[in-house]
C-alpha cells in the first residue's frame, strides 16, 4: 500500500504547479496538472472512507 504522505505530497506539488501555470497563463500546465489534483483528491478521500469503514464509524468520529 502506498502511504498516505504520497498522496498529500502529491496533491502539494500538483497544485503548486497548477498555481504557477495559472500564474504563467500557460494553458499546457494548467491542463496537465488539473486531472493530477483530482485524482490525489479522490484517492486520499478514498483512504479516508476505508479508515472510517475499518473503524467502524459512519460519522466521522472515532469508535470508543
């Protein structure tokens, strides 16, 4: 399993350079980097769900 501090460092240096694609106007970053946000979005929101299922908790909160 690929730990989760890849995904956020992922999701840190995509949008970094997202910014600086949009800071530059230069469409092929901006177009480059905006799938790359999604995805690292969606797979640390994917690693959250399977923390809360594995927990046992539907509302956030942890299990006592």
């Amino acid at each position: 399993m690929i730990p989760r501090a890849f995904w956020f460092f992922s999701l840190a240096g995509s949008a970094i350079l997202l910014a600086y694609g949009i800071h530059r106007k230069h469409l092929v970053i901006i177009l480059g980097q905006i799938p790359g946000v999604f995805i690292y979005t969606r797979n640390l929101w994917l690693i959250y769900r399977a923390a809360e299922a594995a927990n046992g908790t539907t509302d956030g909160t942890a299990s006592p």
